[in-house]
C-alpha cells in the first residue's frame, strides 16, 4: 500500500520537474528565451513574479507598442514596451507602461535604446512562473532541488529493500485448493 502511495507521489512529481523542464529551458529548443519579470514597471501586462518568453527578432520587425527586452550598458536586462521607432537613428524609445508621472502620463525612459541592445520581444507570460524560475536557479533554491531529488531517491531505495525483506502475504494468505490439502 505504502509503495502504491509513493508511486503516485513520484509520478505526479515526475510530470511537475517534466513540465518544469520545458517552461525552463525546453522552449530554447524552440528559439524562445524565459527571463523572471522582477519589477512592476510593466503591469498589469506583466506582472511581478511572470516568466516571460522572448524570441530574438530583426530591429527591424520591432512595431510602435511592443513589448521588448533589451541590456543596458550595465549589463541588466530591461523589458519596455516601445512608444517610437528612430530608424535612422536606429533606436528605440521605450517606456515601462506602469512608470507614470503626477499627471498620470506614462513617464519615458531616460534614454533611447540603440537597436544593437535588443535581446527580442516578449511572445508570451505566465502569471508566477518567474517566482518558481528565480527560486531554482539561485543558490538556496539549487540546494534545496538537489536535497529533494537525494530525499526521493533515499525513500525508493528504503521502500525497495522493505518490499524485498517482507513476504508476499497474499501468497500465505490465500488458501490452498481443496484438491491439493
């Protein structure tokens, strides 16, 4: 009964760390990038705590109203949503939709981004997911993933040499046929 219990357990978590996978790093296979949205500039559209995906794209493809994800000269990522395109210039005026001034009007970012920065746009966001990308790519989280795959591996070898240590009791138990007592 016990190992029934434990077999379901492991194929549940086996289906989560599958899917996992894939939302992770699986969609690389598919060109598309997952970054962890970490500040509110961007919500509602989104929100903290989102895994949004990102597909490497010609500057040249970008359209008025966009979301993108671009690096600064700091080396941090940014995901703005463009408000005007400088083609000759070729650069990017972009906005966080969420950064508004006293009047309530959408506040520009500092300075234009150069089309040379542009990572790609954003293709599609999962509420929550970021949280969970973040937490299992961070040392705390490594730790703990690494301690679980030990606990489940421990726990199947206990149950294994349990289940080899104690008779089949369906077999003493059952009766033998009447021709054979």
């Amino acid at each position: 009964m016990l190992t029934r219990i434990w077999n379901a357990v492991l194929a549940v978590l086996l289906a989560l760390v599958a899917a996992l996978v894939i939302a992770f790093a699986g969609v690389r296979l598919i060109g598309l990038t997952p970054y962890a949205v970490l500040s509110g500039s961007m919500e509602p559209e989104l929100p903290v705590g989102s895994l949004i995906y990102v597909r490497a794209v010609d500057p040249s493809e970008v359209v008025v109203g966009d979301a993108i994800t671009f690096k600064l000269e700091s080396g941090t990522l940014v995901t703005h949503e463009v408000y005007e395109i400088d083609s000759a210039a070729r650069e990017f005026k972009t906005h966080g939709i969420a950064n508004v001034d006293s009047q309530g009007n959408i506040s520009p970012d500092a300075a234009p981004v150069p089309w040379s920065s542009l990572i790609g746009t954003v293709v599609a966001c999962v509420p929550l997911l970021g949280y969970v990308n973040a937490f299992v790519t961070q040392p705390p989280g490594v730790f703990m993933v690494i301690a679980g795959v030990a606990v489940v591996i421990g726990v199947s070898i206990v149950l294994e040499l349990l289940s080899m240590r104690t008779p089949d009791k369906r077999v003493s138990e059952t009766p033998a046929p009447k021709h054979m007592r």
